[in-house]
C-alpha cells in the first residue's frame, strides 16, 4: 500500500474524512499511514510482540485469558 498508493486509491475512491483531517492529499496519506500501520503489526504478530502486547493492555478486561 506504501509503494502502490495511487493504484489503491483508484481502486478505492477518495475518503472524505481524510481529505478533512489531512488536508489536500488526505486520501494518500492516510493510505500511506495504513500501510505503515499494517505493517508494523503484521512484523509484531509474526515474532509474537502483538499477542504481548495485547495480553498486556487488555489481558486485565478480558477474564479467563
């Protein structure tokens, strides 16, 4: 999604409520920070930091886990 940004927002359309929060060019920063996003969690659940982390913040909500 990073490298392939304009090919996905073609396929996607522009997002109004990026255009408002990023200003011009919203629609690509916010695919930009997406694939970003889903990156560092897919590398976080492949060496196991995810299930950590999220045993950590909200293993104490969750009872029986």
């Amino acid at each position: 999604m990073i490298v392939y940004t304009k090919p996905v927002v073609d396929f996607t359309g522009r997002f109004d409520f990026a255009e408002r929060w990023f200003l011009s060019g919203g629609t690509y920063t916010f695919v930009k920070l997406m694939g970003l996003a889903i990156s560092i969690l897919s590398f976080m659940w492949l060496t196991g930091g995810l299930q950590a982390f999220l045993q950590a913040t909200l293993g104490p909500m969750i009872p029986g886990v």
